[in-house]
C-alpha cells in the first residue's frame, strides 16, 4: 500500500472511533457565567451565549443576589432552561462547583464588582468564586459594560460610574482576560479548542503548515488571505481543518 492509501486508512478508522466514542473535548465544554447588576441591556449578552451553545458548550448561569433583583429575569429565562440558572444564595460548595467548569464569563461587569474583586473584597457568593477560580488558575473572561456618558454627583466633577484604569489593569494581573462584549463568542470558542490556532498571515504557504506543531488539528485565517495550492495539499494530508476568521 502507499504512504497516502495508508493516511486515508488511518482517517477512516480515525473518525470512526470519535463517532463511537463521542468527542474527547465535548466533556471540557462547560461554561460558568456569572452575571450581576448591570445597566447594560441583555440582548447582545444573550445572543453571544445563544453561539456557544450552538458550538456545543453547556452554559450554567449564575445571578448575584442584586441581579434578581435589577435585571429582566424573564428575558434570561427565555433563553435558558430554568434549571441552569441559580442564584448565588443557593450556592453552597463553591471549590466544587469551580472545579467542574473549564471556563468562567463576567459578561457584563459593572464598576462595583470589578472594585470588589480588584480590591479582593470577596464578600458575596458570586465574587468569592471568581477569586477562587482565578486562585486555581481557571480561565476567566470579563466584558465591562459601556455606558454612554459620565454622571456628575457635584461640581467638582466626580464621577461613580466609571471603571477605573487601575480596577482593570489588577484584574487583568489576577489573570482576567478582557474583551468587548461581541467578543465572547469568539473568545470562548477559541480558547476551548487547545488545537487551534489563529494566523493573519497574507499568504498561508506550504511551510505555514509545515511549522505548526503536529497536534494542531485546525488553522483558523483571515477571509482575504490567500492560500497556496500546495498549502491546500499539506493541509489535507495532515487533516488539517482550515476555517476563514468570521
């Protein structure tokens, strides 16, 4: 047999034994979210956790206590089952509860959680455990929300409503990683498959693909890149999926 009648064998019984045995990160796809008071509307929120779920990701959403009590819970209802949404007064192990989930979101953070957890004041269910996932090396993604402009309380200009820089910058030591709130989608996809990689590269050659390492199994490059005859081929013999950045 030849090398490449022996590499479409090895594919075949390959796949096969993944529809058999389900997909081995299939188990890795659980999402915390942990959502607060927030004066950002809910709508886009929703939508970029509707695309993880379409990615296969089991979402469980966490509402702080003041949540319940500002937000349109109706609205989150409508989107998840009842059952994956609790409230932080029911949580009762939360190193249990961390240790089950691969990843944790903060989709909308409003400046008195991200000054509470800047300045360690873990005082509530909800922000003790994102010190704790942060504390076990989890990964934390967080989208401050946007508010249009400042509200003065006096003449001297003083502001409550906005983030400070140095909030931001001490979580993101902590290990918190930030992104706009369009970019949650694409974050948490992109981190929950450890064998993809992401290159903007112009030109994909043929030796783009020979320099990946041997357990990357998807390339992820901008719509108008330009691949290589030869580079389709590497790509294909290797198994390598290659997926235009949306």
């Amino acid at each position: 047999m030849t090398p490449e009648q022996i590499a479409q064998i090895e594919k075949i019984v390959e796949d096969a034994l993944k529809e058999h045995v389900g997909n081995p990160q299939q188990s890795d796809k659980q999402l915390l979210v942990i959502l607060g008071a927030t004066q950002l509307p809910l709508d886009e929120v929703l939508l970029q956790f509707q695309k993880c779920s379409q990615e296969g990701w089991k979402i469980r959403i966490i509402l702080s206590d003041l949540a319940t009590k500002v937000l349109n819970i109706d609205q989150i209802k409508s989107s998840f089952d009842e059952k994956d949404i609790l409230q932080e007064n029911d949580l009762t192990d939360i190193p249990s509860l961390v240790e089950s989930y691969s990843q944790f979101v903060l989709p909308a953070l409003s400046y008195p959680m991200v000054g509470k957890l800047a300045l360690k004041l873990v005082d509530t269910p909800c922000t003790y455990l994102v010190f704790h996932a942060l504390c076990c090396g989890k990964q934390v993604i967080a989208a401050a929300e946007s508010l249009p402009k400042k509200r003065y309380v006096d003449k001297e200009s003083r502001t409550l409503d906005i983030i400070e820089p140095t909030h931001v910058n001490a979580l993101r030591e902590f290990g918190v990683q930030w992104v706009t709130v369009n970019q949650i989608a694409e974050t948490v996809c992109d981190i929950g498959i450890p064998n993809r990689v992401n290159i903007s590269r112009p030109i994909i050659s043929a030796s783009v693909i020979a320099n990946l390492a041997s357990d990357v199994q998807e390339l992820v490059y901008t719509k108008s890149a330009i691949i290589t005859p030869l580079a389709r081929d590497h790509a294909q013999k290797r198994g390598l999926k290659l997926t235009p950045k949306s």
